[in-house]
C-alpha cells in the first residue's frame, strides 16, 4: 500500500507524516547504507542498554559491495573499561543488533578507541532589545507579583516587532 502524495487537501485533512520525508532528506546523507545507520543510531541505547551506551558509539558500517547484510560494524569506545565491557558481550550485542533488524545486517564488529561525538551546539540567545524591555517595564509596573512581572519584561524584551 502506497500513501498518497502530500497534497494541499491532505494538509488541510491533518499533519502530514514526517518520516518518510525525513529518510528521503537523509538518505543522500548517509549513502547507501543510510536507513541501517539511522535506525542503529535512533536506537543504539535501546540495542546496547543504557550503561554501555554511555561509552560505546557506532560511527562506521560496512556492506560488502551489491549486499545489504553481512556488514561491518565500526564502534568507538571512549575507554577501556567500555571497549572491554563491549568485547566481551560481543556475541549477544551482534544478535540483539540483527535482531533488530529481523535479518543478518551486521556479521562483525570492530572496536576502536576514541572520543565521543560532540554534542550537538548550544542554540545562542539573543540580546535583549533595550527598548523593548523599557516598554515591557512600563506595561508591567501595575503587576504586584514580582517573579510575573521579570518574567513578562523578559519575554517583552525577545517578542518580535509587531507589524
């Protein structure tokens, strides 16, 4: 079964689904093996649990070439209390990661040391706008609640211009 294209009809009918158009962004992203990497990455903790996936990260996967399993897995552990801990449970991770999958992706795993990936960037906040919070102060000075009012000039200060 095929969805329908995401019409102007169906987007008046109710969100359209993000998924598949989010794989088809990334597909080009991550190359050929590009939906094995996004699945492994989204669930890695869930494959792997919680304490041992604070300290061993996929980076790499391998297909040999014109197959979709039998790959080459690529994990950095960040110490190696974690790429022991990983080696040594080595068997059932690689049957948890393709049963995942519901068939053999990966055949192997390799371990390497190295340093996590960084975390994604802090969004910058701006600077407030002076006169805007001079404004927000004049609208507020009736308001008794102190943390409302430091609260509303904060906001007041960050809100767009109205047009």
């Amino acid at each position: 079964m095929t969805k329908p294209p995401i019409t102007e009809q169906r987007r008046r009918n109710g969100p359209a689904l993000f998924g598949s158009d989010a794989r088809k962004i990334i597909a080009p992203i991550l190359g050929s093996c590009g939906f094995v990497q996004a699945d492994l990455l989204a669930h890695w903790e869930d494959i792997l649990g919680s304490a041992l996936a604070q300290g061993v990260f996929p980076f790499s996967i391998r297909f040999p070439k014109g197959k979709q399993q039998d790959a080459v897995l690529h994990v950095k552990a960040v110490s190696g209390a974690f790429a022991m801990a990983f080696s040594a449970q080595t068997p059932e991770i690689l049957s948890r990661i393709n049963a995942f999958f519901g068939y053999p992706a990966v055949a192997e795993l390799r371990i390497v040391q190295g340093a996590p990936p960084p975390p994604p960037p802090k969004p910058k906040r701006p600077k407030p706008d002076a006169q805007k919070q001079l404004a927000a102060q004049q609208l507020t000075e009736n308001i008794k609640d102190d943390a409302l009012k430091q609260a509303l000039i904060e906001l007041g200060s960050f809100l767009p211009d109205a047009k």
